[in-house]
C-alpha cells in the first residue's frame, strides 16, 4: 500500500485527500488536496469565484510521538454575503483556527477535567492556545436554541478574581441547574441583556426568577419580565440569618459583660482561689468568646459537635439572649422544612411576629427585609425553587481558576463556565 493511500484511509480528512506525505524533524507534514471546487463563506454563501491563493497549516492529532501538520491551498473568495473578501471555510478546521476541529475538540474535552499546564504538556500546545481553543469551540457549540424552552431560571452573580470581579449568571431549573447564560458585571444593566438576548417572546414564556434579595435583579426582572414570579432564593435568605447572628454576637458579648460586672458586684469581694470546676469562663476576651459561640450558633444542628451542643446547652441554661437568636434562625430555617409547604405563609408570619418583638436589633432589622421580601420568599417555598445550584457554582468558578483558566479576562472564565456548567456535551473523535 502508498503511504498517500494509508494516509488517506488513517486520517479519513472530509472534502480532501492526501497529495503527499513528508517526514520532518518537527513532524509528519501531510499535504491535502481538495475535492471540491466551491468555495463557502462561513455565512453560508458558496461560489467558484477564486479571488486568491495561498497555503496554509494547520496542527492535528499527534500520530503515535510524532506530530502532525495537515498543509493545503486555501482561497479566498469576495463574499457577497458578507459584502468583503473572505478566508473560505475548510471541512476538517473551524473558521480561523490553526488546528484541525479533531484536536480542538480533544483539547475542550479535556479542559472540562484537568488543569491547563496537563493539557499543554500532553498536546504540546501553548497556554494562549487552549484558552483560543476553548473559546471558539464554546462559540460552535454554544446553541441559541438553548434558550428556546426556557420557564423557570435562577440568577445570581460569582465572585472571581479574588471577590473583586463579578459575573452575573443565569441557570435553568428545568434543567438541572445549567448555566445559560453568564456576563460581566452584577448589575441590573448586566441582566437585562439577558432578557435583550433572550428576546420579547421568550422572556414572556418565563414563569419563574429566583434571586437573591438586592435590588438590581428584581429591578431588571420588574423592567423586563413583569409576568413571572419573583422567589427569594432560599440560601440568600439564610444567609441574611447567619449574618444576623454574627452581628447579635458582638452585641450580646457587650450584654453578657454587664450582667458579668453587676453579678461581681453583687457577689462582694472577688473569692479566692481558683473559681469552681464547670463555671462558664468569665466573658472578657471579646474575639474568643465570639469564636467559642459562633459555630455552635451557625452550624446545622444536626452536624454539631458534642463541645459545640455543650456551648448551645449552656448558652440555654444561662438563659442568654444567643439561646434567643439560634431559636430565630433555626425558625426562620424551619420554613424551608416544613412537611406541608402549604403552611408557609402562617409559618412566615408566626416568625415575623416573633422576630420584631424579640427585642434583638439584628434580629428586628432582619425581620423588616423579610417582611418586604414575603411575597418572594414564600414564592420560592411554594415552587420548590432554590439557587443551589448556582452556589455550587462559585466553588466550581474556583476550581476553575485552580486550573490555571479564567485568569485573564471574563471572556475567558465566561467560555469555560458554559464548558464546564452549560451542560455542553463535547464529541470526542473516536467516539463518532
Ligand atoms: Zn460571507
């Protein structure tokens, strides 16, 4: 058998066949030759018309060690389509790459599962490259009919470059949590292209948002998307709870402080002698009583250590006012346990009432943004709707960024968040 023919039938290039084979100190250069004599734009417009010649090279599959380079004429041809003169499209290359479409699909492939430093050593390619790469086969793959059935979203910024940046990030419920759409910024500007590119139509068809509780979503979502159903992402809520917590433990070390003096001053002269064995340590150390009582206060109680349910149950005995603010949250966490959802809104209200009276300020100002937000937040509870998802995908940005992608610009981390959480499905070549 020629080596032309085994060439041939081994790399099996559509619209060309192998011209020649030559062995190089930097690889085997194969020359093709074309089939067809069409010349098509990638706009869809075809002629025979050349308008000039030239050759050109591009990077393929290495064969066993040896790298490959596929060498062809290319032409160019005056578009009238495009009104300008234009590179033609080649079957086995996207429009403007220097490697064939096999290697680039292996090289998206495997940024969806390992680090870029692999990659280049693997491919022997440059970092620059992969990051090209990855951008122009998320811009072929990335449908726009993806947005076509689209009802139930989330949105929600992530933080990149060290919480300095911000993407905004829309996902679909309806489908697992993919991302559909992601771009720079978190303000209401930034979701409203959202909405410009998802079109009048489309974004008529949504019947549910769930955000979190700041005003730029919902102001775009007001402008853009008055029919659907705004729900108060759960996560954000229990957070506002969290930070409640944090924020009644700085207060409430300033309370325990007092009742601690006025207890001395009762008490007489200080005993002597070291104080009797399981008496709670004297509150004067603000930053390490704040840290003995934060976890037991924040963590699920079911995950709680036996030290920290020791903390909690003194905290109960003593009658302190964090016995109080764990109470609030694990009540306002309740809502989202509730066996009949249909109990929501008394649930909320009961909390409501309880939280405005408690006499707790971070608690009294949490209970105002929940009492302006009640119509969202029992929305979410009612359409079972969560942005858990969308978190997931901060630490994923993160596991992103660890693989050595997504530190140069938003474009960059944008095509890898639609690689990697766009439910894109990359075809390896050996698996067609
Ligand atoms: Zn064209």
């Amino acid at each position: 058998m020629r080596a032309t023919t085994a060439f041939n039938k081994m790399l099996a290039i559509p619209g060309a066949c192998v011209a020649a084979v030559t062995f190089t100190p930097e690889g085997i250069v194969v020359d093709l030759k074309r089939r067809g004599k069409r010349l098509r734009c990638s706009c869809g417009w075809s002629t025979r018309a050349v308008y000039d010649r030239s050759t050109r090279s591009w990077r393929g599959l290495d064969l066993g060690a040896s790298k490959l380079v596929l060498r062809a004429e290319i032409r160019r041809l005056a578009c009238r389509g495009c009104g300008r003169v234009r590179t033609e499209d080649v079957p086995w290359a996207r429009p403007g790459s220097r490697f064939t479409g096999d290697f680039e699909d292996v090289v998206a492939w495997l940024a969806q599962r390992m680090d870029k430093t692999a990659i280049t050593r693997l491919l022997r390619c440059s970092w620059a490259a992969v990051a090209n790469i990855v951008a122009r086969v998320v811009a072929d793959q990335l449908d726009d009919a993806r947005l076509d059935e689209v009802y139930r979203i989330g949105v929600d910024e992530v933080s990149y470059r060290k919480g300095h940046r911000y993407l905004t990030v829309v996902a679909d419920h309806d489908r697992d949590g993919a991302v559909i759409w992601a771009g720079e910024g978190k303000k209401a500007a930034t979701l409203q292209q959202f909405y410009d590119q998802l079109g009048q139509t489309r974004t008529a068809q949504l019947q549910a948002v769930s955000m979190d509780l700041g005003a730029a979503f919902k102001k775009a979502t007001d402008a853009k998307a008055p029919q659907a159903r705004q729900c108060a992402d759960p996560f954000h809520v229990i957070a506002l709870a969290n930070e409640a917590i944090d924020k009644a433990l700085r207060w409430a070390w300033n309370i325990e402080r007092d009742k601690a003096k006025h207890a001395a001053a009762a008490a007489g002269p200080k005993p002597r002698g070291r104080p009797p064995a399981g008496s709670p340590p004297p509150p004067r150390d603000q930053a390490r009583w704040v840290k003995h009582t934060r976890w037991a206060l924040l963590k699920d109680p079911d995950q709680l250590k036996p030290k920290q349910l020791e903390v909690l149950h003194e905290l109960r005995r003593t009658g302190s006012v964090l016995y109080r603010c764990w109470q609030l949250k694990e009540g306002l966490r309740d809502l989202y346990r509730l066996s009949d959802p249909a109990d929501a809104p008394a649930h909320l209200d009961w909390w409501l009432a309880w939280a405005c009276r408690s006499r707790i300020p971070a608690f009294v100002a949490l209970s105002k943004t929940v009492r302006t937000n009640r119509d969202r937040i029992l929305a979410a509870v009612e359409l079972g709707l969560s942005n858990s998802k969308l978190e997931g995908l901060n630490s994923k940005i993160r596991l992103i960024n660890h693989r050595g992608y997504g530190h140069h610009s938003a474009a960059a981390l944008i095509a890898m968040i639609y690689l990697c959480c766009g439910g894109l499905t990359i075809q390896l070549p050996t698996e067609r």
